[in-house]
C-alpha cells in the first residue's frame, strides 16, 4: 500500500512539473535587391533557453533554464565568417526591439508615416533596400517580459527586470548565438537604442570582462549613458540646461523662431546653456532683479514659451510640462519621443498631457507590422502576445546604484581601457524630447579616455526625434551613417 501511494506521489508531482523548455526556432530564405544587387539571406527566430549555472552551499546543482528570450536573426548566404554581425535591442526598459527592427535596421520596414502624414491602418510592410544587412549580418533581440521573450514557467520574471541581471541575460544571448553560429572571429557591434544605449556601453564592459568578447563598435542612437541628465530631480538643475537646446529645436520646427535657420538657434541655444543658464540656476535667490528678467527673456526667446510662464515656473522648464505647453494657444500638445508630432487633450488647461502623440501616432503600424511579419513571412507561430511594449518589467531595479546617479560613464572608460579599438557611432535626434542630444554631448565628454581615444567617437544629428528614422530624410542618412560605421576598421 504505502508503494501504491509513493508511485502515486511521483505521478502526481511529475504531472504538475514543467516540461524542459527547448528552443524553437524557424529558418527561412529571402532574397532582397540592395545596390542594384540581389542579396540571399536566411532569416532564423525564435526562443532560445537561457540556463544559469547554480550553486548552493558550495556544492554545483546543475544548469538550470531560467527564461526563454525571443530573437531574430539575419545572415546573409554564403561564407559569414568574415561579415559583421550587429546584435540589435531597443530600451524603455519594456521595449521589443521592435523599433530597430522593423523601423531601421531590418530588411523588411514598417510604411508608418510621419508627423503629419501618418498612415492609416492597416498599414504596411516594404522591402528595406537600405537595411544594415547589405553591411552586417543582424540579430535583435527582445529582453525578457519584450516580444515574445518570457521566465521558464515556473520562474520569476522580476529577476529580469533590473539593470544588472539584464546586461547579464542579453551577454548570455550574445555568446550563446556568437558560440553557436561560429562567430567568435566576425568583427562584432552592439546597437541600442534609448535605455538600449545605457545596455549596451555596460555590455561591452561586461562581455569583454566576464566573456573575453570584445566588440568592435558600439551603435548608440538617441543615447542616455548618465540618467542623472535627463531626470528631473529635486536639486538636480542638469536636465533644465540639457534641455534648452532641444527645446529650442521643437519651437523652431513649430514656427516660434520665425524664419532664423535652425543651426543659428541652435547655435544660441548651446551657448546660454552651457554658460549664463546653469550659472543663472545656481546663484538661486542671489540673481538680481536686472538678471533675473534678462535670464527669463532669454529662456522664453529660445523656448518659445511666454516670458510670464518661465518666470512662474521659477527659469526651470520641466519637459512634460514643455510639451504641454508650448502651443497650448493652439491647444495642442507636441511629442515627448519626437516634438515635431502635436496631439490634442480633452483639457486644454491641464498641467501635464496624457499621451505622447509622437508613440500614439505610430505604434499601431509598429504592432501590425510586427505581428503581421513574425507569423506570415518568417513562419513564427506564436499565441503569446508581443509586447511591443510592456509594462511588466516595471518598477525596474536598479540597486546597484542606490544612493548614486545611475551611469555607465565608467563602464564605457572601461571598456575603452581594455580595447583601446572599440569605436563609437552615436545618433542623436534634434527633436528628441526624451533624450536630448546635448545632454548626450555633455555625457560623452566625461567618458574617462586618452585624448588620443576622443576620435574613435562619431556623433551625428538628425532633423528629427527619438525614432529618427520614421522621418524618411533622416532614415536615408542614418542607415548611410551606419553603413560607413560599420565598413570603416581601424
């Protein structure tokens, strides 16, 4: 009797325990004409496990599967072993790599519009005859609780969603796919976007440290390295500075500098803040009255605010506050991710917009275009949906940097230390209200390197947003950019 029942038990417990996840990736062949030339490539995607190594009390208890990170991935037919390969992700933290993929990077591109001009649904996909692929082999990748990339089950998926073990789930990506396909001696880029810029400087520390791997190039596009330039803190007047500039591009494009070429407002904008604004913000209480006006008009002329708001919001112009205010006369809103997009509220009086007009207004191609892409031209079922964006990874860790601005300055320093060849392309919008390309500016010149070093970092602008691509003339010229970055060895 009592073996019936421990049989029983057994049954019992292996009915409930999950199954061993497995990869389950699909391979499929196209061709697309670049160059006035046809290139055959294979595209493969899916889930691969990711295990970690366990050890408890000094003893090895195995290696365990831990999440199952969605990717996909192009290689051009032929010999890879000389190409390239850019392993691509976007930021948030929560987002797919979507954007890159679909919207730069990819060979086949989301047809969204732009500001102004958006597509309706159900929009569309073409064929991206300026993909990076013509250059480099691509893998993106969607970190977990992104895309379709999701904890075993049975797992906790709040393991994932924090600074350190993200860079350390998506190096294991990185030497999984390099191991695998036999590309440890490909020359080897990480391309991120927004937060991804942040993932992607700790992941060259990071996989040159603990992996040897050392990359060649990182692409980093509308970058944050120091969130401290960016947020808008109690005590910290950085960002008030940082900003100006880009706030003064959104006025420009918004027609508040009449016909003044924007690189002479811009000029003017860097100038004051990066001199007389940040001193003006520090004296406080001890500017003078004569000061204190010039330092408003000044503010209100590049911002193209009123001069009775700045001085109401005491010289210190929050972004969201900005972009809710800036052509609230015509009541409207302008864009956070691209301030050449404008949107509505129902209260035109309110104090902060509701929606960022700039992700409303294309989202939804991005999402169709994905959804539509995965199951229909690269044979992926999934029933999972894709998490264009998602809110799940969030509130996102980051402990490692309690009590101290999070940055990857140093990270940066130190991979630069240890690969003195490591170059940087950086990609900044010049309507990107999320990350401002001063503030980008004034990152990169604190990164810890020789002079010697300054060269191997390349910054290039563009007329447009955080998604610089979705506006076409920028996306022709970046995708040029990128492909000279990539062609250019030291």
């Amino acid at each position: 009797m009592a073996a019936s029942e421990d049989k029983a038990d057994e049954a019992k417990q292996e009915s409930t325990t999950p199954a061993e996840p497995v990869d389950d990736l699909v391979s499929t062949h196209h061709t697309i004409t670049a160059d006035g030339a046809e290139l055959a490539y294979t595209a493969t995607t899916g889930r691969i496990v990711l295990r970690e190594e366990i050890h408890a009390d000094g003893k090895f208890e195995g290696f365990k599967p831990k999440a199952e990170v969605f990717l996909t991935a192009y290689v051009a037919d032929g010999e890879p072993g000389s190409r390239p390969v850019t392993f691509a992700f976007n930021g948030g933290p929560g987002s797919s790599s979507v954007w890159l993929h679909v919207g730069l990077l990819g060979p086949r591109r989301v047809v969204s519009g732009d500001a102004g001009d958006l597509a309706p649904p159900p929009y569309g996909l073409a064929d991206n005859p300026e993909t990076l692929l013509r250059h480099s082999d691509l893998v993106f990748i969607d970190p977990v609780s992104t895309g379709y990339s999701r904890a075993v089950e049975g797992g906790t998926p709040g393991d994932f969603h924090g600074y350190q073990k993200d860079i350390e789930s998506i190096a294991e990506v990185i030497r999984l796919w390099t191991t695998r396909n036999g590309r440890w001696m490909s020359p080897k880029y990480l391309a991120g976007e927004s937060y991804g810029t942040l993932r992607a400087a700790a992941l060259a520390e990071h996989l040159q440290s603990r992996h040897g791997l050392y990359p060649n190039g990182l692409l980093l596009i509308s970058s944050v390295l120091d969130m401290g330039t960016i947020r808008f803190t109690e005590g910290n007047d950085l960002p008030y500075s940082l900003f100006l500039p880009t706030y003064a591009a959104i006025a420009h494009y918004h027609g508040k500098h009449g016909d003044r070429p924007l690189r002479e407002v811009l000029d003017e904008a860097e100038k004051f803040a990066a001199e007389d604004y940040p001193w003006a913000l520090a004296r406080g209480a001890r500017l003078s009255a004569s000061e204190r006006e010039d330092v408003v008009r000044r503010v209100a002329a590049l911002s193209g605010l009123s001069e009775d708001y700045v001085d109401r919001a005491n010289l210190r112009i929050e972004h969201i506050r900005f972009f809710t205010e800036l052509l609230r006369d015509r009541r409207e809103t302008v864009g956070r991710m691209d301030g050449r997009f404008t949107g509505w509220e129902r209260d035109a009086a309110g104090e902060h917009f509701t929606d960022d007009p700039s992700i409303s207004g294309i989202r939804g191609a991005y999402s169709a275009a994905i959804n539509h892409y995965l199951r229909e031209e690269l044979d992926y079922a999934s029933d999972l949906p894709y998490e264009t964006l998602s809110s799940r990874v969030h509130p996102w860790s980051y402990k490692e940097f309690e009590g101290a601005s999070v940055s990857v300055v140093d990270k940066l320093g130190a991979a630069f230390q240890a690969n003195p060849h490591l170059r940087v392309h950086v990609g900044c919008g010049y309507t990107d209200g999320a990350t401002p390309y001063f503030a980008a500016e004034h990152v990169l010149a604190q990164v810890p390197i020789p002079e010697r070093l300054r060269e191997n970092i390349d910054v290039r602008y563009y007329p447009a947003g955080h998604m610089m691509y979705v506006h076409e003339e920028s996306r022709i010229q970046q995708s040029a950019d990128l492909a000279e970055f990539v062609n250019t060895r030291p």
